[in-house]
C-alpha cells in the first residue's frame, strides 16, 4: 500500500472573504483529486483573525495573503501593511516561518505595480519564496495552478528537511 503523503497546510488571512473563497475553492479541489487518486495531498486551511489565536507551526504549510497597503495611490507609494498585520506577527511568532514553504499573493491588479505587494514584503523579510499570484476570488485556472505548485513545494521543502536529518 502506498504511503499517504502530508496534507497541504495553508494558512490564510482574509477581510472581505476573497481570500477565504480561494482557500475553500484550493481545499474543494484538492478533493476532487483525491477522490480519483487516493496519494493526491489534500489541502487542510487555517484562517488567521481572531482574538488570542495561539498558533505554532510544527508542519510544512504555506500562507495565502491578500494586499492592503495604507494610502498607496497604486504606483509608488503606499508601502505600508494595514489590515493584515496579524498574519505578518503569526509568521513572526514562535519562530513559525521556519516551516514556511512559500507564500501565495494576491490582490487587484488595478493597483498596478502595488499587485500583491504585501507577499512580496514577506518573501524578503522572512526569505521564503513567493510561489505565485492570484486575482480578487482567483479561476479555476489558478487553482488548479497553484495546488500544483503547492504540491511541487511542499514536496521539495519535505526532501530538503529530510536530507538536513
Ligand atoms: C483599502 C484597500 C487597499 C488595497 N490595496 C491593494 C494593493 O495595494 N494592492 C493590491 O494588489 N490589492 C489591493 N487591494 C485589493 C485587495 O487585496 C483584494 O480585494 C483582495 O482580494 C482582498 O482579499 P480578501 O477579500 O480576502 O480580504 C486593496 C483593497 C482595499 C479595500
């Protein structure tokens, strides 16, 4: 019998629900792979928001985040991170990026160059890779996209790990 593989753990921030619908949509998808082939990862979503939410990473996962940032005109200013800070300091809390593979951005291409700039920010500021963008609730096509793209990383980072033990 073949060896289950890990599910894919996300953990997403979302304020209007675009984010959260993508997440359902990857988790749906994932799924409906399954079903057809019962070693295809599943995708399991941790949303970030809430009081006293206490969460230490002790898997792989990767993090889903929309872009606000604060008084950007959407061309060169407006650098600055609101309204989803807590996914920012859940990154930062108990050394939790570490198990972090990769981050997914998103937002609305409208604001041109500031387009999913907050994942941006975090690769560079916790070293981990952006895996790819998406638009508002993102298609079909992204998320058949982008779990493709989780499965490639999440697998890398677990031969990665195993090669460091
Ligand atoms: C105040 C505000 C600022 C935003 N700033 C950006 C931005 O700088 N870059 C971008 O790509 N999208 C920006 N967006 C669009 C959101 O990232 C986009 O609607 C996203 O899908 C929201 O995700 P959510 O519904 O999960 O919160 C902004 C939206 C709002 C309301």
């Amino acid at each position: 019998m073949e060896k289950n593989l890990a599910p894919i753990k996300i953990l997403f921030i979302s304020i209007s629900g675009n984010t959260r619908s993508f997440a359902q949509k990857l988790v749906q998808h994932s799924q409906t792979v399954h079903q057809a082939d019962s070693t295809a990862r599943l995708v399991e979503t941790i949303e970030i928001g809430g009081d006293d939410q206490f969460i230490e990473m002790q898997q792989p996962f990767a993090v889903l985040v929309p872009t606000y940032l604060g008084g950007g005109n959407g061309i060169n200013n407006g650098n600055q991170e609101i309204m989803t800070n807590e996914m920012r300091e859940t990154l930062a809390d108990n050394d939790n990026y570490h198990w972090c593979y990769g981050v997914i951005g998103s937002g609305n291409r409208n604001f041109n160059t500031q387009f999913g700039l907050t994942a941006k920010q975090y690769a560079v500021q916790f070293q981990i890779p952006v895996i790819d963008f998406y638009e508002m609730r993102g298609t079909q096509d992204d998320v058949k996209r982008i779990y493709q793209e989780l499965n490639d990383f999440q697998l890398q980072f677990e031969q990665n790990l195993s090669e460091r033990h």
